[in-house]
C-alpha cells in the first residue's frame, strides 16, 4: 500500500471513487496520511465527496474540490471540509452531476470541451468563467462549453482482484468506471486478490488493463460500506462527526492512522 500511496504526488488531482459513505479507498487515504511526507495542494475529484476526502482535507493536503456533492448522508455536514470551506481555506470548483459528467466525458474523449444545455437559465456559468456560452455551428441554439477534466491519479476499491490485473465491482458503481478511462493512473485496492475472477451479474469486471496497481486491502473500504461483503459503520462515523465538532480532529486522526 506503500508504494501505491507513493504515486500521488504533491498538486496532484487525485480521483477517490465509490459513492457518499459506499466502498470509499479509506485504506488508501489512510496510507496517504502515514506518509512521512503527506501529499499537499492536491485536487480532489469525485462525484461525491465523504469521509476519505474530509479526512484529507483536514489533514491540509487539499487545494481545491470539485465534486456535485460533499458530506457524510444522514450524519450530516462532512466537519472539516464545511470548516475549511468557510474558513475559504479550499477552492471550490462548482460542479453539478450534469457538468462534472461533461467534462470527465471531454477528457475521456481527448476534446478541449463538450456542449450540453445544462445550466442555462441558472446562475451557475457566473461562478465557473471557463464555462463559456457558444453556439451550435448546425442550428444556432445557445449551449454551454464545458471543459475538459484531467485527472493524475484514481483510486478505486474492488471487492475482488485477480493476478491478471482484473477488478470486481459491485452495481453501486457511482463514476468508477470513467474514471478508469479518465485517469493517468488507476490504483485498484481490493479486499481480496485471487488466482482468476468469476463472471458474475452481481457487479462489474473491470478488465485488465484499467488498472496499473493492485493492492489487497481487506475491510479497504471501512467504516464506509462495501456490498455484500460489509454494512456501514454508522457508529464509527458518528464518532468521527462528534470528534472533529469537539474540535478534536487531531486525536481522532492520530487513531485512524495507528489502527
């Protein structure tokens, strides 16, 4: 897990997938904060954005956000991240599901943007300035250009992962599956790795070559969920929220990263 956290380096935009409190890289965020040097400035990229990324963002590695969603469901606020974004400690990129689809689709496709209709008649374009309004070179309708979205490093967690290089997912697949396609490199942390996957209807293969490193990390995902293997861990995340209201972010973090 070393060398995988070795990747991401410093001013980095780095890809956390899973979904809110759902089969989160929590080992590997874990990883990141035991660093001797802790990755700093880095982007943090994710549909939703949930306790790994809060933990991270309290840790002072985080520059900017750009996510459709940040906080931890019915435990509410994510602590560090409403902290810090009021304290304007962060840069928030604002992003809807529409627009952050938009640009990953871009970046996947090697085009400098994409056009949708998305945001127009909102307030939205005024907080993005490099959204820019163009018009369809076929019908003249007035569209939305929305840029391209690059990412260095994914990480994702797998509830299997064979010799190959292949990784099982289940169907909560949130934008897993482009961020494979998204990122320059995909780091893959499974609860188990065996000599070949199963086909199965019960998630996702992604085939070998989408990921560059494989790494066994059994309970990766805890204390948010990994289905069917492992239910959410409600109690450790509201003494987590309790933790950091308390003001005790600090002690709490120095436990995570000794478990």
């Amino acid at each position: 897990m070393e060398m995988a956290a070795a990747a991401v380096c410093h001013g980095a935009t780095l890809a956390l997938g899973g979904m809110t409190l759902y089969r989160r890289p929590l080992t590997f965020v874990k990883a990141l904060l035991r660093r001797e040097e802790r990755p700093r400035d880095l982007t943090l990229l994710s549909f939703t954005g949930g306790i790994e990324s809060d933990l991270l963002i309290g840790a002072g590695c985080v520059k900017a956000v750009r996510s459709a969603y940040f906080g931890l469901e019915v435990f509410g606020l994510a602590p560090m991240f409403t902290q810090f974004a009021q304290q304007q400690r962060i840069t928030l990129i604002e992003e809807t599901e529409a627009s952050i689809v938009m640009g990953i689709r871009a970046g996947i496709a090697g085009s400098g943007f994409l056009p949708s209709r998305a945001w127009l008649g909102t307030d939205l374009p005024s907080l993005r300035p490099d959204v820019k309004t163009i018009r369809d070179p076929y019908n003249g309708e007035e569209m939305l250009a929305f840029p391209a979205i690059a990412c260095d490093v994914a990480v994702i967690h797998g509830l299997a992962g064979d010799r190959r290089g292949n990784v099982l997912i289940n169907n909560n697949l949130g934008i897993d599956l482009e961020l494979v396609y998204l990122a320059d490199k995909v780091i893959a942390t499974v609860e188990r790795v065996v000599d070949e996957l199963e086909r199965t209807t019960d998630g996702v293969i992604i085939p070998y070559p989408g990921c560059d490193m494989l790494v066994e990390a059994p309970l990766g995902a805890a204390p948010t969920s990994c289905y069917p293997l492992y239910p959410l861990d409600g109690e450790a995340i509201l003494r987590y929220t309790e933790a950091c209201n308390a003001g005790g972010y600090e002690d709490f973090l120095k436990s995570f990263t000794e478990s």
